[in-house]
C-alpha cells in the first residue's frame, strides 16, 4: 500500500494537496474524515473529502454555522456524526496510545516560544506571518 505521510493525513486545517494524495491511496473508496478545526471552510474540505457512504465526523467547538450541499450529503449517502468532547475512556486510550510510541507526533511539533512570547506569537499566528502546526509554551 502506499503512504503519503502521516502528518498529511491528520493535519486537516492546512492547506495540502490532502484531495489528490488521498485519491492516489485509496481512490476514495470509503474515505471517511474526521473535522476537528471547526471553521465553515475546513468541514467543507473535509465533506468534500468523505466518499460516497462514508462518514464525516465533526468534533469540538464549531462556528455556529455552516452550510453543506445537502443534495450530495443524500445523494452520496454521507453519515454526519457530531462530537463535542470525549469521554474518559477516550481519553484514556488516546493516552495509552501515544505511551506506545507508535505515532511521529514530534513531527506535529513546529516550534515553540516562552510563556512571555506568547501574546506576540499568537498574533502572528492570527495574521497569518507565522506558520505552525503545533507551538510547545515553555514557562
């Protein structure tokens, strides 16, 4: 099978070539795609992203609205789940599965920046004049 990366496949709000990598792996054959940023633009790349009959799972706080194409939600047989949080269990399993060491999650670790830096770093952020999939604070 081929790969196309770990940290394209899990990283939905940057803009990635994330439609012709997945078809190139899967062909969309059952494609399903979990949202987790919560703006309108990236539940509609991810929609976009979920094969017919497939699944889109939208997780966390979201922008109270946003408008899909219910026409293809029917005509493809798209399921819509929604998730606002995550239980105990899950997130004791999601911390026995980062203790495996099994995942690249360094990889996600772009930079990092001191509790003092952080108002300056988050603004850059904002305007866009600093790129970052993950900021580690330090105290």
């Amino acid at each position: 099978m081929k790969t196309i990366g770990w940290i394209d496949w899990f990283v939905m709000g940057l803009y990635l070539d994330l439609f012709g990598r997945l078809d190139i792996l899967v062909n969309n054959a059952g494609v399903s795609s979990f949202e987790a940023v919560g703006l309108a633009e990236t539940v509609q790349s991810s929609f976009d992203l979920t094969a017919a009959g497939g699944t889109l799972v939208i997780i966390g706080n979201l922008a109270k609205e946003f408008t899909l194409p219910l026409q293809l939600v029917t005509g493809r047989e798209t399921t819509i789940r929604g998730s606002y949080g995550f239980t105990k269990q899950d997130f004791g399993a999601a911390v026995e599965i980062i203790n495996q060491n099994n995942l690249p999650l360094q990889r996600l670790i772009t930079g990092s920046c001191n509790l003092e830096e952080t108002p300056a770093v988050m603004s850059q952020l904002a305007r866009g004049e600093l790129q970052a999939t993950k900021m580690v604070i330090r105290p």
